[in-house]
C-alpha cells in the first residue's frame, strides 16, 4: 500500500477542506455553503438522493468543475489554477467513478503502468512492480495481461482502483463505484474498498450501498439539494437521523 502521509504537509491531519463552497449551474444552485474536512485516513461516505450535489461536490475536490465562491484545500494547499501545477495537483486526487474508463486497447498492466510512469517518471521496472503488487492486493494479479474486454464488470472497477493508487493519491474519492456491477462484482469491489479503509487510505466515498457505509465509514455525510444537512457518526446517522430529509431517504433505500 502506498503511504497516506505526506511528507510536505506532514503538520496538518486535514487532507481534504471545503470552506464555505457554492457553485451553481446557470440557474441551478449546485451547491450550497459546503463545508468539509476529510482527516488523514478517514473514510466519509456520501449519502443522499440522486441530484443531490454528490457528484459535483467530488469534482470539484480534484477540480473538475471550478466553484463560484469559498475555497477548497487539499493538504494544506489551495487548488492550482491551471497548468502543469493543476495537472500535477489531478495525480494526488485519485478519482474512481462508475465507468472504468480502462484503455481497451492496452493490457491491464499497461493501463496501471502508464501514469506513474509518464508523470510520476517511474522506470518501466519499478512501475510494473508495483503494478503487479496493487493488482494482487485487488485480487487481479492473473490479469495482468489481460485486455479490459477480458474482464467482468468488478475486476474492471478492481483495475481503476489498483490504477489510482498506483499514483499513490492523498484521497481517493469513489463516486458510485458499484452503481454499474451486478451483486457479485459489487461485493468484490465493496471487499477492495474495505481493505483499503483497514489500510488507512483516507477515502470519500458516495453509495447507495448502506451496508458498507454503516460498516466502513468513519463519517456519513447526507446531502439534500446540494446542501450537506448531516453529518454524523453512522450508528448516530442509521438509528437516529436528525432531519426529515434523511429519515424518508433511509425508508426509501430499506
Ligand atoms: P448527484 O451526484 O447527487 O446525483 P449531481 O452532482 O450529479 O447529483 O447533480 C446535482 C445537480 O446539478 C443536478 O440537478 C444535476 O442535474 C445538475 N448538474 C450536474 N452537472 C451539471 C452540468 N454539467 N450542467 C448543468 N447541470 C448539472
Ligand atoms: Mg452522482
């Protein structure tokens, strides 16, 4: 596993901080007064309906939507604007969503091999090394050389995973992970994803998978109309939910 902590920032246990974040979409209010801190090594699972913010609050983690106003911080640092900064900034943010996006037309290996060793410069040795590592962890290690064609739904979402953490990321921000896989696949990544939690990769996570946010997430965040309306420990947040919002959430989701 790759180390979590960093050695820049190393004073600060905050990896992730949105102060006081708006964006709207014309006359859509995307979200409203975000406010967030992601601790070193913690898991915070995202709850809420679909159009809720989930996804636009991740992309503008690793800026891939600009917000209108507040700030957001990751390790201490504001986001770069632009550039090789920005794009340097994208490597330490990993990103797994719920379409793969694997290159078809390079092997497993290759795909994982590609970013560490085009910009993180790593030899072809000691990227391939560590990919063989990540691809075992995830339970891959026999595809290797395989194409993404070759492999289901979950060793796919397994190989973007094991890609991410090849470039050894602050965070790693899941956005619907599982949405797309039948209930086998799922499990698979949902067993990958809860070693990492055990590992201590600081993680935010958006599901609709409850068991695994009941059992994995150090927080849950529920969203409603581009708002964050709770925040809480899970146990606090499945038997007791403050909000209305949440409550009629959970019942449609039982
Ligand atoms: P969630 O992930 O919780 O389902 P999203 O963050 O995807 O919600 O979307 C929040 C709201 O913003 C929705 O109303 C959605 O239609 C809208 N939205 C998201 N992306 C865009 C975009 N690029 N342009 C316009 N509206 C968008
Ligand atoms: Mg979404």
């Amino acid at each position: 596993m790759p180390e979590n902590t960093s050695t820049q920032h190393a004073d600060s246990d905050i990896v992730v901080e949105l102060r006081a974040v708006d964006k709207h979409f014309g006359p859509l209010h995307a979200l409203r007064n975000i406010n967030l801190r992601v601790n070193r090594g913690e898991v915070v699972v995202v709850l809420g309906p679909s159009g809720s913010g989930k996804s636009t609050m991740c992309r503008t983690i690793n800026r891939l939507e600009t917000i209108d106003s507040g700030e957001i911080l990751v390790d201490g640092a504001p986001q770069p604007a632009e550039g090789k900064e920005l794009f340097k900034f994208r490597t330490e943010v990993g990103m797994v969503f719920q379409s793969f996006n694997l290159f078809a037309n390079r092997t497993i290996l290759d795909n994982v091999t590609l970013a560490p060793r085009k910009i993180l410069g790593q030899s072809k040795t000691d990227a391939e090394r560590r990919a063989r590592e990540l691809l075992d962890m995830v339970g891959i290690g026999s595809k290797a050389g395989s194409y993404p064609a070759q492999l289901s739904g979950g060793q796919s979402q397994r190989a973007a995973i094991a890609r991410a953490l090849a470039m050894e990321p602050k965070v790693i921000l899941f956005d619907e992970p599982t949405s797309a896989l039948d209930p086998e696949s799922t499990q698979d990544v949902l067993t990958t994803m809860r070693q990492l939690a055990e590992r201590g990769t600081t993680m935010v996570v958006v599901t609709h998978e409850m068991s695994f946010a009941r059992s994995c997430a150090d927080r849950i965040i529920f969203m409603a109309d581009g708002a964050i309306i709770e925040s809480a420990d899970p146990e606090t947040f499945f038997s007791a939910p403050s909000s209305e919002r949440a409550r009629s959430f959970l019942s449609s989701v039982h």
